[in-house]
C-alpha cells in the first residue's frame, strides 16, 4: 500500500512538472493550489528520487510570479533549499541553484515589475545568505558546474553581496577574505 503511494506522489510530482513547464498560467494556477508548500514539505523529508522531481516541479512552478510569491511567502522555502543544495544530487543541487535563482532574482513579466515584491525578495535573499547559501554557491562555483548554472550561481552571488553591503546579514566576515587578491 506504502509503495503504491510512492509511486502516486511520484507519478503526480511528473505530471505537476510538465504542467507546470507547458505553460506559465498553468504554472501559476498550481502555485495558487497550493503546490509550493506541498513541494516542500515532500523536500524534507523525501528520498532521492521524490527530492529530485519535487525540486524540478518547484523549479518549474516558480517561472511563474504567483509561485515565485508563493515561495518567498512561504518560511521553510529558502531554509530547505539551501540544506538540499549538495545533499541529494548534482541534478538537485543545480535545481536548488534555479530555483534560489528565481526566488532571489527581480523579475520582469512583460510590463509588470512584481508589484508589492522587492521587500519578499530582499528578504528572501538575507534569509539565504543567512541560512549559509553565500557558502554553497561559492563552493558549487569552485569544484564545477554546468555553464547555465554557472551562470545563475555567479547572479545569486551578485545579489547576495549586494544585500549583504548594506546590512542585510551578518553571516560573512570580512576578515575571511584577508590575502586575497583581486582578479583584474
């Protein structure tokens, strides 16, 4: 019975994905369902394969402005991300890096600018940077990534100095980076 459950949350968490995929509306009307915390709740405590395919459909999800406010409303979503990065999967973890990508990042939408957002982003970037993302983004960078999650990392990293310079957490120490030099 257990393992027919399984394989029904798994089969869903595939169909929530290429719902979500085919189409920002229908991405947006399963954020306002209610996925985004369901999908998160199955990161906490999911095995590899439900991790995986939970992360790719909250990935999928937040391409649309309803989920990505979803997400930033949603206490446990930055805090779970950031603990999934590097524990589950390299797939996991590039997942993890797009969806804090999507999360962080300002958005434009055609010709809306996310209203009422910029203060759910910035919070949801020092809740990252303090819950240790600055750390894993900057360790994924070093050992290797594919080039789009490169590229993602490297803007999360933007985002979270930029946050970070005017007092938005206290989790980097200056004194860290001491001896380094700057490459020109």
């Amino acid at each position: 019975m257990a393992d027919n459950r399984i394989k029904a949350t798994k089969a869903s968490l595939v169909a929530a994905y290429h719902l979500a995929l085919a189409d920002d509306r229908a991405a947006a009307r399963l954020a306002e369902a209610g996925l985004v915390p369901s999908l998160v709740e199955l990161l906490i405590d999911g095995d590899r394969s439900t991790a995986e395919k939970a992360l790719a459909a909250l990935d999928a999800t937040l391409a649309s402005e309803a989920g990505r406010a979803r997400a930033r409303a949603d206490a446990l979503a930055v805090p779970v991300l950031v603990k999934k990065m590097f524990r589950v999967s390299d797939t996991a973890t590039e997942l993890v890096v797009s969806a804090l990508h999507r999360i962080c990042k300002k958005w434009h939408d055609g010709d809306d600018d996310e209203v009422g957002s910029p203060a759910a982003r910035r919070s949801a970037v020092v809740e990252a940077v303090q819950v240790g993302a600055f750390q894993k983004v900057m360790m994924l960078l070093q050992v290797g990534c594919r080039d789009a999650t490169k590229e993602k990392a490297t803007e999360l990293l933007k985002l979270m100095i930029k946050y970070e310079t005017r007092g938005g957490g206290d989790c980097i120490d200056a004194m860290d980076f001491r001896g380094l030099k700057r490459v020109s």
